[in-house]
C-alpha cells in the first residue's frame, strides 16, 4: 500500500474555470492494485521545483465505471493543485499511491435506505462516487444532496448531477445553495452553517428518515452540520465526514511535552512486510518525521492529520496523538493512530503501516 505506480493520463477535462477532471488509465496488471471502494482517494506525486509534493485527491467515479478519476481545484498559493492544473495533459506520467480511505458504508442491494450529503465546493468530488455507486448498488434506496458554491459558475460536475437527476428522478433529491447569487428560495442562499442546517432540518429534511449522512468540505461546515444532526437525533456513528486538507494549517505542537521514562525512544515500523528500526526523542518530532529522516519511505500526503494516508497501527507501546481529522472512534479504540501527529511516549514503539482492521 506504500508503494507509488506511474501512471499515465488518459483524459484531463477541465471542468470549471478552477478545476480539472483527470482521468487515468491502469495497465492490466495493476487492475487489482488500483481497484477502489466509493469515496477512497488517490495520493498523487511529484517533484515541483526540486520539492517532494504528495497531494490527495478523491476518486469522483463509481465502483461499477472501473475508471479512476479524479477532480483538482487550484488553491490559493497551492504548489501541486496549480502545478496540476497548468501541466497535467493526456500521455503525462504520474505517481500514484493505489486507493485507500474509509469515506463509505456498506453497501447491499436489499437496501431500501435514505442517505443525506453535505459538500461544499470540491468536497462534492467524493459525493460523486458515493451518490453513483449507491444508487447503482441499491435500486431501492435513495440520496439527498446539499451542494454548496459560491454561485452556479463555480459548481462542478454540475452537468453530471443533472445527469444523475434525470437518471434517478425519484431516487435523487439535489439541493443547491449559493454565496454569491440570489435564488428564489431564501434557504438557499448563503453559506451552509449550524442556523442554516438546523433550518434545513426543520422545514425540508426529515431526519427520521435518514439512516447515513455524509459531509464533506471546509472544518467549519462540517462540524456545525455535525453538530446540527446530532442535535436533532441523528447518532455520531451515523455520520461519515472528511475535510478539505488545503483548509487546515499544518497542525503545530508548540506545548511543552512532560517526557517520562528514557528521552529518547526506540521506534520499529512495520511497512510493506518490512521492519524498520531507529530511535528518536520523544518531544521533538512525530514518528512520520522522524521515520522519514532515517530514510525510510512512509506513506504520507497532507501531514496535517486530515486525509489518514499515514494510518498506521500501535501494535506495542503508546503515543500521544495531536490532532485527528480523520480516523472514527472505532478505529482509535482498535489502537489506530496518524503517524504525522503521533508522539512517543512508551521507550518502546511498534507501528504496524499493513493493518487494515
């Protein structure tokens, strides 16, 4: 799972004024490699001005295309969205990190379930795959979206939604909500915060009804649409959420941190079967940093404790983690941490990068 594949670009469509769709193609023998659940994501890389750049991007197609694709928003002041976005082109080669992340639920063709969606912006990307393969997989079930944009210009895969829409005309409710141009509706207008959730709660969504909801976007809206939904009822575990990593500064633990036992700390890796030893302090530096200073190629994209590309296991010892954006509580509780914001605190640490469960 820690090894990138060079890949080459099949199609690249720009989608918005701001945003490309890339698509890529996978040798035959990397199908299986590179075959991917709904809402998972790539991590791209490349050198970009002589620096190691590792971006993560969702996968925007349905499990049942069996086509990668991928949607890039440029960022301001966003070295691998712009680079992408001015450079990337049909026959390029690029190295591709196969599929992972947990932005899903099961799914089962007896199903006859409500799902609801919060995205905004970009976070409609894995909206995409999920909202496609759900209404593929489970003829019975059905999907709301919220979308929110800045204004009709800026929405992506608008044309795909219409699509959709058309395709699953009873099965499919989209909601658009707008910053910057006025609708008909007064509660489509604005920006999507916890007044506004708890108004769509009250007069257009019937939470009773819905069994998974799924948020995706900026920090804020995500928490306050969380914290709206389990307010009116809806239990925490129901409740998938991913941030955009580009809207999180790279956390920084600048308290000081009590040491016990021996200062430094004696860390074994496990990554791709193999088992990589070195030492470290306890305070200065988290076990991803460290790892990687001792030459060994650990898996990571944003280092900011938002996309779980370092998603690692504590097999033995104990860390400290700062912050998490993206593991559930049930992944914490079966001893899963985020090698980029995990501290020793043990004189002994085992990692293991192979587990899954």
């Amino acid at each position: 799972m820690s090894k990138f594949y060079p890949l080459t670009i099949s199609n690249v469509k720009q989608e918005t004024r701001d945003t490309i769709v890339v698509s890529f193609a996978v040798p035959g023998d990397l199908q299986d490699t590179f075959a991917y659940q709904q809402g998972q994501h790539l991590t791209l890389r490349s050198q970009i001005d002589g620096e190691d750049l590792r971006r993560s991007y969702s996968i925007c197609s349905a499990v049942q295309e069996r086509q990668l694709r991928v949607a890039i928003k440029r960022n301001p002041g966003g070295l691998f969205s712009n680079w992408a976005n001015e450079t990337f082109k049909a026959g390029q080669s690029i190295q591709v990190m196969p599929p992972m992340g947990n932005f899903n639920v099961p799914l089962d063709a007896a199903n006859r379930k409500h799902y609801l969606a919060f995205a905004a912006g970009s976070g409609i990307t894995p909206m995409m795959s999920i909202i496609k393969t759900t209404l593929l997989t489970e003829p019975q079930s059905h999907f709301t979206l919220v979308y929110a944009n800045r204004a009709s210009s800026s929405v992506i895969f608008k044309e795909e939604l219409s699509d959709l829409k058309d395709a699953y005309l009873e099965r499919l409710n989209v909601v658009y909500v707008m910053s910057r141009e006025q609708q008909d509706v007064e509660l489509f207008n604005g920006r999507i915060d916890r007044a506004k959730c708890d108004a769509f709660l009250a007069s257009w969504i019937n939470l009773e009804d819905i069994d998974a909801a799924f948020l995706c976007g900026p920090e804020e809206m995500v928490q306050a649409v969380s914290a709206s939904l389990q307010a009116h009822g809806m239990p925490k575990t129901s409740i998938k959420t991913e941030l955009f990593a580009a809207t999180l500064p790279q956390h920084k633990n600048n308290a000081a941190r009590p040491v016990t036992g021996n200062k430094e700390c004696e860390v074994t890796v496990i990554v791709d079967g193999y088992h990589n030893v070195f030492t470290m302090d306890k305070e200065k530096e988290s076990v991803l940093e460290a790892g990687l200073k001792h030459g060994i190629d650990l898996r990571y994209s944003c280092k900011g404790g938002v996309c779980a590309t370092c998603r690692c296991k504590v097999v033995e010892g104990k860390v400290d983690m700062d912050a998490n954006y993206a593991l559930e509580d049930y992944e914490i509780a079966r001893g899963f941490v985020l090698s980029c914001q995990s501290f020793p605190v043990s004189d002994k640490v085992l990692l293991d990068f192979d587990q899954d469960n």
